[in-house]
C-alpha cells in the first residue's frame, strides 16, 4: 500500500469535506406548516435565518396554535439540514461513517 497515495487520498477528502460544509452552512432550507401559516428559514449553519407568522395566527385565541406550529416548522427545518448533510457525506465517504464529521 503506497502511503503518499493514502495520504493524498486523505487530502483531498479532507478538502472536499471542508467545501461541502462551508457550503451546507449558506445554503438555506425552510419548512411551512398549517397551509403556510407559518415558515421557517433555516441556514445548514443551524441558524433560524427567518420566521413568517400569518397574521390570523397572531390573535390571542390562536396563541398555542401558534406555539404548536412554528415548533413543528422549526423542527421540520432544521430535519432538512441534517438529512442533507447526512447526504452529502455519504456520497463523499460511499456510505462509509467517520465519526465528528458534520
């Protein structure tokens, strides 16, 4: 086994693994729930970009409405990230796990 090779291999997995990730963390992924009611933002960074709240939903007697569904939205947004960057490394590593990576 030829170590240079190995470790160029290793190089420039490393630098492919370093682009997609800093490419992840601008990309920006949203959700929507109750018919668009309410919408999420979120950068692959894990950082809510945006929230839009329709206005019905911002009367008094909807609050727990509100609360339910923009906890919903969120957590559907922030899914999206992890199933992307779940995605692009598996297409980088071909299936295989390294361990703190993403």
């Amino acid at each position: 086994m030829d170590m240079n090779k190995l470790l160029s291999e290793a190089m420039k997995l490393q630098e492919s693994l370093t682009s997609s990730q800093e490419r992840l963390e601008k990309e920006v992924f949203e959700a929507s729930m109750g018919g668009g009611a309410v919408k999420v933002s979120v950068k692959g960074s894990m950082e809510i970009e945006k929230i839009q709240i329709a206005d019905e939903l911002m009367e008094k007697e909807n609050k727990e409405d509100l609360e339910e569904l923009l906890l919903a939205c969120m957590n559907q947004a922030l899914s999206k990230v992890k199933e992307e960057k779940e995605k692009n490394m598996k297409s980088m590593t071909g299936g295989m796990s390294i361990p703190g990576v993403f």
